[in-house]
C-alpha cells in the first residue's frame, strides 16, 4: 500500500511500521524508542532477534541521543561520509532499547542521504530503525514494488523512486581511537582508513555483531551459482536447460535468458538487487552469475553474492 509524506509521518509516530527509501535500500521503519514498533519490524521481517538494527538519524547532534561516546576518530569519520551509505556502531547509551541493540553494547547509527528520507528524519523528529524492507536473508529491496512483492500490500511504502546506490551501506565499528570493518559497502576499506589516518584493527575477537554478517543473505529464492569466469559459465549452461544467466559486460547463454549488466562497480551495483529480482521471477532452475574481479573496488559486490548463493556452494 503506498503512502504519502504526511501519512508516513504519522503512522511512524503512532508506532506502526512504514517501507521508506534511502540511497541504498528500502528499508522497513519503526521508531527505535518504540519497542512495540520494533517487534513489529522483527515480526513482518521474520528476522532473528541477534541481528541488531541500524538506526537512522538526521543530524550528527543526534548522535549523542543513543551514543555514549562519540569519539573525535568517529566524529572525523561521519563528518567525511555523513549524509550516506555508512553506518557507525558506537558504544550505547544504557538506555537504547536491548531489542535495538539485539543485546551488544553497541548501537548502530547512519544519516541517510536521501531527500525523502531526510524529510521523513526532520519532520517526524524521531530516530528510526530501518532494516532492509524484506523477509530475513531474502533480496533486499531498491524499489517500492520490490517491498510489496516481498512483505505483501498491506505495508505501507513511501515511494521515492529506485535507490541510487543499490547495496547496503558500509558498516564501521567505532571504539576510542581504533576502528574495525563490519560488512563492506561502496565506501572501501582504503577511503576509510585515509580519513582516519590509520588502518582498521583486524581483531574479530572484539567485533560486535552488525547487520549484514549472516554467511546466508541476500537471497533469491531461486539457488544461484557464481563462476568465476564467463567462459565456464557458458560451458556449464550448454548442459544444464533451464537456467537464467547474469554476465558482467556482453555474453551470453545459448539456452536460456541472459542480463547483462555493465563493467563498472557502481553501475552494476546500483542495478544488481533489480536485475537479481527480475532473474528470480522467471522460475529457473537455477541462476548462472558471472562474479565480479578479485579487486578492492568489487569487494562490496563480491560480499553480497557470495552470500546470496551460499545454500548452493
């Protein structure tokens, strides 16, 4: 069910649950003090209550509303990627509902950049927890239609159009002055620790849990194999019918439906989570896709596939 600007406003502040856009996914938002609100979000998604929630804010001032510390590391960082795709986990107020946190002493923060969204953040004046608007581990959503077939009809969706950047944000774990990679995004490692000025502390044994760290996610309900190259792709497709191809630049399956999307990381990345959608609504037995390069600026990419097809690997 679609919604206007002003009827989003008001069921979020009446405590229901409404799709809204962002610059990378679509995401299912309640109000994160709201813990009635928030089981509704844990509810339609189906999601398991160890996966915590990004909670979206419309101005660095309000990060002191659920941080308990906002270090000048973590302030450096959202100042250089603050509006967008990046999400900061900072220590928690003890107040931040646990169902927020799913238990760490972490809270996961992040300004979106997109218009609407932002009109939703000033106007609402709440902070609002926004996974992706999906069932758990399925194909995250870049358009409103995407949520209706994916939660059904009876959500409500404020439209705001496809989402330009098509994958979930960067996520960065923020302690003192060290900080710590959670999941990758179209915001590299390498931009990340020029800002910061130095490299990111690889200790997992710290690392608090993030959205986005399940080895299955992502998904379309159609299993889908990844080649790494497309010349074994196409060998593979010559015998075995009925399969639905994704290559990366020009190519082809002799038999059977081929995508082709471009050579280019943030191109193919605004267009991956559609083009995923579409090859997973033709019923095929099984979705070919060529994956990306081994390179640094792939990496976000190459996450969310792998992920995608790991009940077939």
């Amino acid at each position: 069910m679609r919604v206007n600007l002003e009827q989003a406003i008001a069921k979020l502040k009446r405590g229901e649950v409404v799709a809204i856009p962002t610059e990378t996914v679509y995401g299912l938002a309640a109000d994160a003090s709201n813990e009635n609100a928030l089981q509704q979000i844990y509810a339609i998604k189906e999601r398991p209550a160890n996966n915590p929630l990004i909670v979206h804010i419309a101005t660095k001032a309000q990060v002191g509303d659920w941080a308990a510390e906002f270090s000048p590391l973590a302030q450096k960082l959202a100042h250089a990627f603050w509006p967008g795709a990046f999400t900061l986990v900072l220590p928690a107020k003890p107040e931040v509902l646990k169902i927020v946190r799913a238990g760490e002493s972490t809270v996961a923060l992040r300004i979106p950049e997109h218009a609407m969204t932002q009109q939703v953040l000033k106007e609402s004046g709440l902070g609002l927890a926004a996974p992706s608007a999906n069932k758990s581990t399925q194909l995250s959503p870049t358009t409103a239609s995407h949520v209706a077939h994916g939660l059904g009809e009876h959500v409500p969706v404020l439209d705001g159009g496809a989402c330009k950047i098509g994958i979930e944000s960067t996520i960065v774990a923020v302690e003192g002055d060290e900080w710590r990679l959670l999941r990758l995004g179209m915001i590299g490692e390498a931009a990340i620790a020029l800002v910061a000025g130095k490299p990111a502390n690889k200790n997992k044994q710290a690392t608090p849990r993030a959205p986005g760290q399940h080895l299955l996610h992502y998904s379309p309900i159609t299993p889908i194999k990844l080649f790494d190259s497309k010349s074994d792709l196409i060998d593979f497709a010559t015998t075995h019918k009925g399969c639905v191809a994704l290559m990366i630049g020009d190519g082809e399956i002799a038999s059977g439906k081929t995508f082709n999307l471009p050579n280019n990381p943030h191109t193919l990345a605004e267009k991956l989570y559609d083009t995923l959608h579409q090859m997973d609504a033709l019923n095929a037995a099984l979705l070919l896709i060529e994956a990306p390069p081994n390179q640094t600026e792939w990496l976000a990419i190459k996450d969310r596939l792998s992920r995608a097809s790991h009940k077939t690997l």
